[in-house]
C-alpha cells in the first residue's frame, strides 16, 4: 500500500492535466485535453479502481447509509423505511461521474487514440479490455442504484439515457466481447503497484470479468430467463472464472482518510446486528455455540426450545419479524457459526474483535440496561419500579421503524447491548469485491434453474459454504453444518438434499419478564408472502440466497440488496409502526404482518442537482424508468409487486 500512496501524487498530477472539473455537466466536455501521448492509461485504471473504493465521506453515505440499510446488514432506517437525502446523493452521483466512471472512460480513450497512432506500449491492448471490464462494474453499481443512465457519456455531447434493459444488454456484451481479446499470454505489464486488484494479472482479469457477466446475466433470470440463460452458461463454463479464494477480487482497506480506507471505519457507525440476520442465523446449521464458545461463556447458553423474556409493553408488536416481543437473556443454543465472527457477542470484553467504538466512550462497556415502568417513587431514596437488563452475553435484534410510546421506554439499545459488527471489518485489511463463493453460490442457482452449469448445484452450493467457512476460519464445522436439516427462525435449513418445509408453528418456552412466570408461545415461522405467496420457506432458492445473505454480509451489501429486489429473498421484516411512517405511508398496522415490494427501497432517488442542471437528461431517464422518480419505482429486472 505504502507505494500506492506513493503514486498518489504522479496519479493526481496526470488527472489535473486532462480534466480539473467535478460538476455532472462536465461529461459533455472532452477528456482529451491533453494529448494521448503525454498520459498512461493505468494511471487512469488505477485511479478509478481508487476512488470506487469510495473514501469515508462517500462510503458513510452510500456504502453504509443506503446500501446497507436496503440490505439489513445494518440497522438504519433510511431506504428500509422510503427515506433518501439528497445531499447523500449528489455527493454520490458526482463521485461517481467526475472521478469513476470519467477515469475509466478517459482510459479506453486513451488506449483506443494510442493503438490508433501506434503509439502504444506491449501491454496497452490488454489494458483496453481491463479498462472495458472494469467500466461495466462502475456502470453496473449505479444503474443498480439509479435505474437509466448513459451508455455513452464523456464522448463531447450530451449523452443519450438508456433505460435498465439496454444498459444491461450493454454490460453483458461488453464483458463478453473485453474477455475474448485480454492476450493472457502477454508477458509484458506495467507496474502491478498500479492495480490494486490484481497486481495487472491478465488471467485473474479474466476470472473476473467472466465472474461479472454470471453475477449480471443472473440478475435478468425473472426478467429476461433466456438472454441471462446463455450469457450465464457462456461464462460459467469458460473455465475462467473466480473459483477458490486465491482469485477473489479483494482491495486494500486501511485507516485513515483516502479512497483506500475501509468504508465501515468509521466509528460513529454503530453497524448493529439486523433482525433480519439474526433470523436467518439463529437455529440453522446443527453447530451448537457449546461448540464455538469457551467453558467460561457456556454458562450464558440457552436450551433450543427457549424464546427468551416477554416484554409486550416495551417491545413492538407492530412488525412481522417471528421473534418480536422477547428479549433473549443469554445466547442461542445452535446458532451458524459466522455469526459471532461476524457480530461478537455483547459484553465479551476479552474477545478481539469486539468493537471497542467510539475509542473517545466506554459505552461498549455499559451492558446494563433498563425498560421504564413508571415515574420515581416519592420515596426519599429516589428508587423507580424499572426493570434493569444486563445485556451482556445476549444476542438480540430488533426491526427498525417508529417504535412509538413503547420505544420511548426502552432504553436497551446502547454499543454495550446490542451485536455490532466486529472489528475485522472496520479497521485494515481487504475489501471484499468478488469473492469465489459467491459464483459458486451463483451457479447452484444456475443449476436450480436447470442451467447448463459446470459442476451440479449441490456440490457448489457446498463449496460457495466451504469458501465462506475457510474466510472466516471455522472449516473444521462445515461437514456438520452442510447436513443439518434445522430450521432457522425463518423456516430454511442448511441441507441441499433436505427440502422439507418447516411446520406451521412450534411450541417454544419463554418467561414473563415482568412477573417471571414460566409459559409457552407457538411460534409461527414468517410468510414472505412476496416470494411464492409466503408459502415456501425451505426450496433451493431459499438456501442459496440464504447462504448467499450470510456469506456476504460485512462486504457486499448492494449484491444482497439486489438478490432481495429480484427475488425477495431473504426474508425482510417490515419495520416496526407504532406511528404511521412518512416516507413508507403504504405500510400500516393494518397490512404489516404481509411482504409487498413497496414496503422495500427500491432505488436510489436521482440528486436534484441532475434535475436543476440537466432537466431535459433527467426528463429522459425518469420516462425510461417506467415510473416515478421515487425509491418506491422498481427497477427493471426487479420484482414489480
């Protein structure tokens, strides 16, 4: 990294002579202004591979405010509940066009002036073709966020939008055609230095951008079967494709402040455990946490059967998450393996990876918590009839939402209570792009779908779940966890072969948590009823996505916000709505306990400033979406209701 940011300064320079400009009208200029002969194009490649990693102030916004809360990896409230800010986003779509997609546009014209004149270094051809598929990538981040944008901008004058399905008729022909002419026999490069992704190796670029054209022709499966059908199989049975961890595409993330540094680092983000995973992690897999948790810490593990504490009068009813209304006082018997890596357990002060954010507070140190009854007694002694928790060596979420008169006495929620993301993720280490279970994960949905794939379903759905256990260090339970045939809360097991679904209620003990009084509640496991109308929950596209969810959590939040727009899956609670929510007025107490598409963000609301500056290209775009310019309009390939 240290010769990285070494080049910081050449790779700045080399920009400021072509382009010193950062407003979205600027892409009806041309890049050109200084000659092809004067630049490099991977000063260009490396350049927005850089800033794509989006710096703390972009990340905070996009990364961890919209596309984390659209996916429940963190629990936020803003697209989860209809809500976007338009300052978030002009910051986004300006990033976006003045440094992205314009470095790597300027590159392939570079590289196309400079074979044009034959001023070209052995290397330049492949650098186009890398060039080509890294543009997808850019251009594929934000039609998933946006909807219709321009296939081609930065070429001298007011670009044409394209809608959602030509964009993505673009993408995929551009990868496929990019990865035919990348010569891998090529010896000649420049300095891997300049190519934080892969140190400018050809085959790994092919890996990738085979990889991209399965994760992009699985996106129109719903929509477009055949095209996504024979682009997919194209690709997957190319022999190229990122198949073990060794090819993932993984990108430095540090401290700091640059394009480099981790976009969860930073340390107001509290990154708290979502209802949502906590459902699809609690009960599945058959590793119980007496298997993962040293004898000082099993004394805190509950038996299978138990709810934990009922507290009706602080915790909402209003949301259809299964577990709503209790508060587990210990931790999950049989829990997937991933989750305490992922989201240590509260209060574990001697577990490394527990976050210790915000540094300047011990809040993480305060695990004791009260639920309010009542005023102060007139007692002298100020005593008051609350109920103290304490909150560490629990493992509880719940649904974001207005949480009305009963959230306003629950005071549980605090960095010392709560699962938050662990450190691993939040300080330096590598960003995970493209990991090798996810096309594995890929192709077991490709061979659900009786795809032509090149290895069965079973075997790489397995593998996706072995790569996953092997990041994060706990292979040695993978053959326990890849034959269970538990259920998790929300009624999926582990098994490929096991597709059993689950039943329609379970009896579960609990314990009155105001009078303690022992009893039992049937618990219902919950119907996504905008996937097969509720009445699936164990099927192979469950499990995959399921997989796919857990895997990906800390890194790849848009590709699960995607799955569940496509699909809607995993299983999403809706949030909670003691009070009626302004931006979501379409949810009430009346419909809550069903899934409808319009209950999920679906998009990312076009910047005003797109709308001010350009209104005719706005015009435009809205028309080719289909609908308002709203996060309610599904895109394209997305569910429609």
């Amino acid at each position: 990294m240290k010769k990285v940011l070494s080049k910081k300064l050449a790779l700045i320079c080399a920009t400021l002579l072509i382009f010193s400009c950062s407003d979205f009208e600027e892409i009806n200029k041309d890049p050109l202004a200084a000659t092809a002969e004067q630049v490099e194009v991977e000063f260009f490649i490396n350049n927005s591979i850089g800033a794509a990693q989006q710096d703390p102030h972009i990340a905070e916004r996009v990364f961890v405010l919209y596309w984390k809360d659209a996916s429940r990896t963190s629990r936020l409230g803003v697209l989860s509940q209809g809500r976007s800010n338009d300052g978030w986003t002009n910051d986004y779509f300006n990033g976006y066009i003045s440094k992205w997609l314009l470095n790597i546009t300027t590159a392939i014209t570079v590289a196309e002036e400079k074979i044009a004149t034959g001023n070209v270094k052995e290397y330049t051809e492949n650098l186009l073709h890398i060039a080509r598929i890294w543009r997808v990538y850019i251009m594929s981040e934000m039609t998933d966020g946006f909807g219709p944008i321009p296939i081609n901008g930065f070429q001298g004058e007011n670009p044409e939008y394209n809608s959602v399905e030509d964009v993505y008729m673009f993408m995929l022909a551009e990868l496929k055609d990019a990865v035919s002419k990348i010569d891998e026999s090529n010896t000649f490069k420049p300095d891997s230095d300049l190519d934080q992704a892969f140190g400018y190796d050809y085959t790994k670029w092919k890996q990738y951008g085979n990889s991209m054209r399965m994760r992009l022709a699985m996106r129109l499966s719903e929509v477009a079967p055949s095209v996504a059908q024979q682009h997919f199989e194209e690709a997957a049975n190319s022999g190229q494709i990122i198949a073990t961890p060794a090819d993932d595409m993984r990108v430095y993330a540090g401290e700091g402040w640059n394009s480099y540094t981790n976009p969860q680092s930073r340390q107001w983000n509290s990154h708290y455990m979502t209802a949502a995973y906590r459902n699809l992690v609690v009960g599945l897999g058959g590793v119980t946490s007496v298997d993962q948790l040293p004898a000082d810490d099993q004394v805190n593990i509950k038996p299978a059967n138990y709810m934990g504490l009922k507290f009706d009068n602080h915790f909402t009813q209003l949301t259809n998450d299964p577990a709503k209304g209790f508060w587990l006082d210990g931790l999950p018997n049989t829990i997937d393996p991933r989750a305490y890596k992922t989201f240590p357990i509260p209060g574990n002060l001697d577990d490394e990876q527990y976050s210790n954010f915000p540094t300047w507070s011990n809040a993480h140190t305060q695990s004791e918590r009260s639920l309010i009854i009542g005023e102060a007694d007139n007692d002298d002694n100020g005593e008051t009839d609350d109920i103290t928790l304490d909150c560490a060596f629990t493992y509880n979420a719940f649904a974001a939402g207005d949480w009305g008169e009963v959230g306003a006495k629950n005071q549980l929620r605090s960095p010392g209570s709560y699962p938050r993301l662990g450190l691993d993720f939040r300080g330096e280490g590598e960003r995970v792009f493209f990991p090798s279970w996810e096309t594995h994960f890929l192709i077991a949905e490709a061979a659900a779908r009786n795809w032509t794939t090149p290895i069965s379903g079973k075997e790489a759905y397995e593998t996706g779940i072995a790569h996953s256990f092997e990041y994060y260090g706990i292979s040695d339970h993978v053959s326990t966890y890849i034959a269970s045939e538990d259920y998790n809360n929300a009624g999926t097991s582990v098994s490929w072969d096991h597709t059993t679904e689950p039943p329609a209620s379970v009896t579960m003990d609990y314990i009155d948590g105001y009078t303690g009084a022992a009893g039992t509640y049937s618990y219902t496991y919950p119907n996504n009823t905008i996937y097969k109308g509720g009445n699936v929950k164990n099927d192979l596209l469950n499990k995959i996505i399921t997989q796919k969810f857990i895997a990906s959590h800390a890194w790849i939040p848009l590709e699960i916000w995607n799955d569940h727009r496509r699909l809607g899956l995993p299983f999403f609670e809706n949030p909670a709505v003691e009070n009626p929510l302004p931006d979501l007025p379409q949810l009430n107490a009346g419909n809550v306990m069903t899934n409808q598409v319009d209950f999920f963000g679906q998009r990312i609301k076009y910047p005003s400033s797109f709308e001010n500056n350009i209104p005719d290209g706005h015009s435009q775009a809205v028309q080719l979406l289909g609908g308002p310019d709203t996060v309610h309009t599904p895109l394209w390939w997305a569910k429609q209701n």
